[in-house]
C-alpha cells in the first residue's frame, strides 16, 4: 500500500471518530449538548495534533526515537509555569484573571525556555541520548516536585480559583482557550512551513545537513520555539500525557516505513486523533468514566517507551 | 584553492589543531596522514565549516568559508565524515538523491536525477539502488555514501578515511575512482588516510600531522622518506621502490 493511501485511511478513521463521538447517543437538549461535544473535538483534534506534529519535529532535531518533548519534561514545565504566575501575581490579578493574557505569557516563558535548552544542550558537541534523557527525568521531576511546592505556599482560595482554570485533562477540556488556540496553531504552522523542506535532510543527521548547506543551527532553534508554542497548547487545552507523542510518532513512522516528514507527520496527527478521541469514546462509553485516557496512553505508551529502550540499546 | 592560514582549535585546553598553515592547489588529491590524535579530522571539519574554529582563516577560491553562504557553499565543496550511522528507512537511491538538495532544495528536477544516475553508475551501485541502507554491507554503503557525495557534484571533495570498513579491492576501486575524479573531472580531493601506502601511490601531495602541528608538507615524494616518516610515527619504516611507487614496509 502507498503512503497516499495509508494517509488518506488514517484520515478517514479519524473523521469517522470524530464524528462517531459527536452523534452517538444524541438526545435529550440537542441544542445544549452538540455545540459542547463538537468544541471538545476540536479542542481534542487541536492538541492530539500538536503533540504529534512537535513530536515528530523534535525526533528529527535530536535525530532519536525516544526523547520526545514530553519525556524531556516540557509539559511539566508549563503546569510549572502557569502556578508560579498565580504565584507571583495572585488568582485575582489581571493577568490570572484573563485566560487569554495568562495562556500569552506562559507560552512567552515557555519559548524563552526552549532557547535556554537550546543552548545548553544543543549547542555543544555532540551529546549522548542517554545523558539528555536522564537530564530530562531529572528536570520533569523537578519542575513536577516545584509546582506542587509552590501549590502547597499559595492561599487555599486562590488555588481554589486557579486550579480550575490551570488544571486539564481529557474529560475537562480548557474549552475557552480553543478558539485563540486556533490561531496560535495556525500561526506556528505558517512560520514552520518556510522550514519544511529541511527536515527530510536533517533527519540524515547534523553532519550530513550542514554539508548539504542546511543553516543546521538556525533552523533547529527555530523549530524547538515551535514545539515549545505547540506543547504549551496542548497541555493547556488538555493537560499532560506523557507517552503519547512517543507512541503515535514511532507508530506512525513503522506504518508509513517511509523517511518522508509529509507521510510521518500527517500519519502521526492521524493516528494521534484515532487514540485520543477514540479511546475518549471508549473511556466515556465503555468504562463509564472508570479510568481515563491518559492512564491508558501512558500504560500502553510506557510499555513501548521501555522496549524501545532495551531495543536502542541492543543496536547500540 | 583551497587557503589555511594559522588555524587553531582547542578542546579543553589542550589544542587540537595548532597553528595550520596550507594551501591546498586545485585538482589534485591531498592525503591527511598522521598518528591518532593528530588533528587531521578537525582540522577537515573545519575546512568544510562542520565545526568552528577558534582562530585562523579559511578560504576557498578567495572566498572567507565563514561569510560564504551556507546554500552556496555546499555546491562547492562537500565532506563525508567516518561515522555514517544513518537509523532512516532510506534506499541507495533515496540517500544519493539528498546529495542534490543544495540544487533542488528538496524538489529534484530531470537533470538532478541525470546527476544521481550518473554517480550511482559511477559508483557502480545500479543493481542495488533500490536496496535499502541497512541490507547493505559495510563497503557497499560506504560506497553509497560516496555516491551521494558525487552527486552534490562540488569542486571540492573532502573525505575522512574513507577506506575504513573497506576490504582490498573496494579500497582500490575507491582510490582509483577518486583519481578518475581528479584526472578526468578536475576535482580537487583532500583526504584523511590512515594507510600511508593508499597515500603514497594515489597522492598528488601529502600533509603530516602529530600533535596538531604540521610536521611536514609537499609533494608525495618529499614526504614519503624514513626520516619524514620516523619524525611523525616514531618508528622505523623502511621505503622500497616497487614499480616505480613508494611502498613502506612497517610491519
């Protein structure tokens, strides 16, 4: 089968989720209760999308398949960001109490952050993928440990008020940032497409980019202030999930068995869509609200993240 | 022409590349030789500007490698490095097709295959060209590589020990391939050699290396002499003529 047609399936399933998840059971106050459904779809489709898209641009900067944003602990460092804002500034503050202005800065943080990482782990020689991993266990622990710290010293009332705002997951999607983070999306994609055509090349590795006149270093500091943009609104709209990035990129990448970033990255959001909005149908339908789906991601995701460890070592 | 000029680079303190002086002529080949550790590596690295260095100048026909384009300079002169570990799901085909992205930026138009077809058959790699990297064996992909480089079709061709990973006859296959380059296209070659007996019978010019430093430079000849070559690998090793070439007898 061509990449066309596996895309194009992919695709199809994940309208037909989609849309399966909108219309099933509809009844009761149609009026009420369709709007809601489709606006977490969309908010669903929008992260699903960007965690794989950033996914697959970060494996191709690091020239690895098991560091993902996430693993390096970016998700954690947003929930991190979000309390140190109530921190400093209070829940009642101007800039708590517009979520729009809230979600701004943080993103701001979060780039200036990715220029940080850039800096201190991209710009030297070359850098063992195990030495990056361990400093992103460590790091995501940390930022983890900070933000429940700091969570601990903040007024019991202003917490109140934030954590419903700052808090996201899967069955509460931060439906009142969709719309802005629309437009965020849309605007990183268009400044990403001027650095497309670079990623086939660059996944060849450093030395080889550079010899086929890649500005190497520009680009990858642009891409990482993308995937920071992107993660940032993920885990805004839906919080953290750690493994999935992981997995639906290498499962996209086994499917496609290709080297091509228009297949990988379209089969990833694809695939990303299937596992997020149809396992939220299951989690919804099936287990009634039992468990959720991060918890089903991760299982699944941590499992893979292991053998693809023992693997990478093995070919190592 | 390629121009160094009091080049350094330090790692850690202790310099790697210690005031480098050469200028390299055009079609030619020129063989880096020298013990482990001698710099010879760097010092092709930042010819071809995939690492910085800390002092110095570097041009290439006149122009300052540093304030040249990125685009412009990988279509004229192009480096392989020892270590190819590409983990891509990518066929012969595929991997010497990149060599033209500096021409095509990813969109390869008829006359950029013209060139792909033209180094794979140079290369002698058209029955396997649809075989994929990692079914190959370690002197077929060094070849492949090799390809990919031809096919960026850049005036200068930098390799770092190429021959590594190669048995005898493809080892030769190569030498001799790359003085066709030379004789026939007018390609300049530089090259990092461990064999000084490879060296010494396909180079036009040598350039001896120990501790960063320049021990001694010029023609193969000159360079290709017991006491040259006591200084640079501290032992003895005797040079017979064989046919006219130099082959030295270090075993």
């Amino acid at each position: 089968m061509g990449y066309k047609k596996k895309t194009i399936i992919l695709a199809i399933i994940a309208i037909l989720l989609a849309m399966l998840y909108i219309f099933y059971d509809l009844r009761g106050n149609i009026g009420y209760i369709l709007p809601r459904r489709i606006i977490k779809v969309v908010a669903i489709v929008l992260t699903g999308g960007a965690i794989a898209f950033s996914t697959t641009i970060f494996m191709t900067i690091t020239n690895n398949r098991i560091l993902t944003p996430s693993v390096l602990g970016l998700d954690s460092l947003y929930l991190l960001v979000q309390t140190f804002i109530i921190f400093i500034f209070g829940a009642n503050s101007l800039v708590m109490m517009s979520s729009n202005i809230n979600y701004l800065v943080s993103i701001g943080i979060m780039v200036l952050f990715s220029l940080l990482l850039y800096r201190f782990l991209f710009r030297g020689e070359k850098n063992n993928i195990y030495f990056l991993l361990l400093i992103g266990m460590i790091l995501g622990t940390f930022f983890g440990s900070f933000t429940d710290f700091m969570q601990v010293l903040i007024d019991p009332n202003e917490f109140m008020v934030a954590q419903d705002r700052m808090f996201a997951s899967v069955n509460n999607v931060n439906t009142d940032l969709v719309y802005i983070s629309i437009i965020i999306i849309v605007a990183a994609l268009i400044y990403f497409m001027r650095f497309y055509k670079y990623l086939d090349v660059m996944a060849l590795g450093k030395e080889h980019a550079v010899n086929l006149g890649v500005p190497y270093d520009y680009i990858v500091k642009r891409l990482l202030v993308i995937v920071a943009i992107l993660i940032s609104v993920s885990t805004a709209l839906i919080g953290p999930i750690t493994f999935l990035g992981l997995l639906v990129v290498n499962v996209s990448y086994e499917l496609m068995k290709t080297y091509r970033h228009f297949y990988v990255i379209w089969g990833s959001v694809f695939i990303s869509i299937i596992a997020l909005v149809g396992g939220q149908f299951v989690v919804e339908k099936i287990f009634t609200f039992d468990t959720t789906i991060s918890v089903i991601i991760n299982f699944i995701g941590g499992v893979y993240f292991i053998y693809l460890l023992l693997k990478e070592n093995k070919s190592w | 022409m390629v121009d160094i000029k009091n080049v350094f680079k330090m790692y850690n303190q202790k310099k790697v590349v210690d005031d480098v002086s050469i200028s390299i002529e055009k079609g030619t080949i020129t063989s880096f030789i020298g013990p482990n550790g001698a710099g010879k590596s760097t010092l092709i690295s930042m010819i071809s500007r995939l690492i910085a260095k800390d002092d110095g100048e570097i041009t290439i026909d006149g122009q300052d490698i540093m304030k040249t384009k990125n685009n412009e300079l990988a279509k004229k002169i192009s480096i392989l490095k020892q270590s190819n570990s590409i983990n891509l799901k990518l066929t012969i085909r595929e991997l010497v097709a990149f060599g033209r992205f500096p021409y095509s930026q990813g969109k390869l138009r008829n006359e950029d295959w013209v060139k792909v077809d033209e180094a794979i058959r140079y290369m002698e790699l058209g029955e396997i060209q649809d075989k994929y990297l990692d079914e190959l064996s370690g002197g077929q992909r060094q070849r492949a590589h090799i390809a990919m480089v031809l096919a960026q079709d850049t005036e200068y061709i930098l390799l770092d020990e190429p021959l590594n990973n190669l048995d005898m006859r493809h080892s030769v296959q190569i030498m001799k391939t790359l003085r066709k380059l030379v004789d026939e296209l007018g390609k300049t070659i530089l090259l990092v050699i461990h064999d000084i007996n490879f060296a010494s019978c396909y180079s036009d010019h040598i350039v001896a290396l120990k501790d960063g430093k320049i021990i001694k430079q010029g023609r193969t000849c000159d360079v290709i002499d017991q006491c040259v070559l006591k200084d640079i690998y501290d032992m003895d090793i005797e040079i017979q003529n064989i046919d006219d070439r130099k082959i030295c007898v270090y075993f």
